[in-house]
C-alpha cells in the first residue's frame, strides 16, 4: 500500500469526490467491503449502500476523463437511481431477466428487501431488472407489493419482453474446430440485447444448434456478451479463454460452458472421466464453485463465539493444470461445510461420495451455494471407517 493508500482506496475517494459535488454530505468509505454507504435529502433521506467493485475494475484502464463519465454513470443508476414505475401496467413491458450468481446482491444492509430471484442453474440465479433509458433497478419484494403480483409472474413476463433474436453483433470467434465444420460465434452484447439472458428462454440454445453446425454449447463468462459453440472434442481451448475473461470481467457471470439435454433444456456441459474434455470441464466447475464458496464465506464470518465456522474451499493444481477441491472437517469445531472432490479429516482425505455414505449430511437452510452444519465429531467406528477409504488425489 502507498502513501495515498491502495488503489481501492484511492479510487474510493474519487467516488466521495463525485458524491460531495453532488451535494450529498453524508457518505463514507466502508473498507472491508469495499463500499459506500450514502445517505442523502432523495428519498426523505433513506441509506443505501454503492458497491465498488464491478466499477472499479470497468474504470481500471480508463483515463481521467472517461474514469470521472463511468463513475458519474454509475452513480446516478446506483445512488441516484430514477423511481422503480408505480404501477405492474407501468413496469410489466420493462422487466428484463438476468443470469447473476447465486452470491450477488450478499452482503446488502441488514433490513433492506430482498431481490426476486430463482434458481437457474448451479452456482446461477435469475434475478429481474427494470431496464429505463438511463438506469437499471433491480426488482426487490418491495416491488411485488407495491404490483401486487407474484414472483412467478414477474419471472415470466420478464421472459417474454426478450426478443427471440437479440439485436447485437454476431461475430466468427476464435478457435473454431474446422475439422469438425463447427463454428465458433461471439454475441456481442450493447447494453440492450441480454445477450446472456437469452439461456433463460426455453429452446433458444437448442435452437442454436445451425448456427454452430452441432449440438450447441454456451460459454456467459460475464455480462458482455455469450459464446456460442459446438460441442466437440476441439473446444477445449475455449475453456481457457473463457477462464481468463471470466478473472477479468468487471461483472463476471460464469466459467462453466451450457448445452442442452434431450427435451431441449440448457443443461451444464458435462465430461465424465475418460472423456477427452474431463479436465478442463472439472476445472471450469471447481473455480466457478471457489468463487462463489470464497464470496460466500466473506459474509458468513461468526459474529459470536457460537456462530459456526465458514470452512474454506480450497483448490489445488496439479502440474497439467487440472484442479480438484478440498474443505476441512476440523474436530470439535460447528463447521458450515462446502460441497468438494474431497473433505480432510486432518491427517487423511476421503472423496465426498465417501463421505456422504458414511455421514448424513444436512444442507444448512438458506444459504446458496450449499453447506452443510456439522455440530459434532462422527462416531469413532465412522472415522475408522473413513480413514481406511483415505486416498490420495
């Protein structure tokens, strides 16, 4: 750290800057989650709480002047955001679905009303905006009371207002397997297109399938745009590159790749072992998992000395770059448990099949991704048991 603090810090005072020459007097820095909390005259003084991440890493090779338009930007969709429309008539044609994390929007101000969301896919939720020509709102419970419409109707109309065919730059991508005469196509998304959302309406990735000449795989490594390809031993690179843009993105969705099962439903790519893509396939499916256990656990830190503990989700690489994960049952410890390849028991590894054979495990109620609550220390005869299955990754 310099002497003017770190880059975050530094950047977070430019955003202070920006909010006090905005007339906002009661705003401060929060460090640890690398926020801003405001409290200002709009709205008869409620707080609410800016996020800096995603617009410090938008803002990281920008000059000055581009850096202040961004995070002017981002201030009035954030801080100043235009009212939510009053009425289901007024907001119903405007409700746009997005793919976000299951861990996105955690750590918001304790009382603040939830997010709308369902599950889409692992480690995935479908969340609804309120897409207005200069902001987008996020569509929270206070909303469907203010409608008075379920949640389900909201997710559905949200649905129905995406344009089968978005209005974005298809483009050829690299790596295209031409031995196999399978296409490689990059969907460019403008701001308008949801170009990743489109995962979300039923048979639209099946319907992918000439584009790319074969079954069709998606890769959504982040809120820019959405990869489209066919599924072939020849896609391998692709998971790498995916894997790079996904660590860089200032809003990063997924590293994982989509296809579609037999009745058409988007469905995660799957390699089992032996099969030529199994490496890199796990990898993609163990650092999406890391990302989301390592945010999870930021915001599950005990806050007594009762509370239990947030096992870490650790990944090791092997020298060909395939990765396996390991989380850690500690003796005498109330542990949240993450699912992994393997569970240490100190001084041996077991796999989780193994483990799930000798202990039942319960999913701890509300938190996504899953962990399960372990209170106690398994029989004696069970830890016999488990030691003789040890293995070694």
């Amino acid at each position: 750290m310099g002497i003017f603090g770190s880059r975050e810090d530094r950047f977070a005072r430019q955003v202070l800057t920006a909010l006090r020459d905005a007339g906002v007097a009661d705003a401060r820095y929060d460090r640890d989650q690398f926020a801003i909390h405001v409290r200002h005259p709009i709205a008869g003084g409620s707080p609410s709480i800016a996020y800096l991440g995603n617009i410090f890493r938008e803002c990281r090779d920008a000059g000055r002047e581009e850096r202040r338009e961004r995070i002017a930007r981002y201030l009035s969709a954030v801080v100043f955001p235009s009212g939510a429309p009053e009425t289901w008539d007024e907001a119903a044609p405007l409700l746009r679905p997005l793919l976000r994390a299951v861990t996105f929007g955690l750590g918001v101000p304790a009382g603040s009303p939830a997010l709308v969301r369902r599950p889409a896919l692992p480690m995935l939720d479908e969340v609804v905006a309120v897409d207005q020509p200069t902001s987008m709102m996020y569509v929270t419970t206070r909303q469907l009371e203010q409608w008075g419409v379920p949640a389900s109707v909201v997710h559905d109309r949200a649905r129905r207002n995406l344009p089968w065919s978005p209005s974005t730059p298809s483009t050829p991508a690299a790596g295209a397997d031409a031995r196999a005469g399978a296409a490689v196509i990059r969907m460019v998304d403008d701001g308008d297109a949801y170009c990743a959302s489109h995962l979300l309406l039923p048979g639209w990735l099946a319907a992918q399938a000439g584009r790319v000449g074969g079954p069709p795989v998606a890769f959504v490594p982040d809120t820019t745009g959405l990869l489209l390809a066919a599924s072939a031993d020849g896609i391998g690179p692709l998971f790498a590159a995916v894997e790079e843009e996904y660590r860089d993105a200032a809003r990063p969705i997924s590293t994982m790749a989509y296809t579609v099962d037999a009745t058409g439903a988007v469905v995660p790519y799957e390699a089992p072992p032996g099969h030529p893509l199994h490496a890199v396939v796990h990898r993609s499916e163990v650092l999406m998992a890391a990302a989301e256990y390592g945010t999870q656990a930021a915001h599950l830190g005990p806050d007594t000395d009762t509370d239990p503990f947030a096992a870490t989700f650790t990944v090791a690489e092997r020298p060909d770059r395939s990765v396996f994960s390991v989380a850690t049952w500690t003796e005498g410890v109330d542990t949240l448990l993450p699912r992994a390849d393997y569970v240490s028991f100190g001084s041996f590894l077991v796999t989780w099949d193994t483990l799930t054979r000798e202990v039942d495990l319960d999913p701890a109620p509300g938190l996504a991704p899953e962990r399960f609550r372990l209170r106690g220390w398994p029989h004696p005869g069970v830890v016999a048991r488990l030691r003789a299955a040890a293995v070694t990754p």
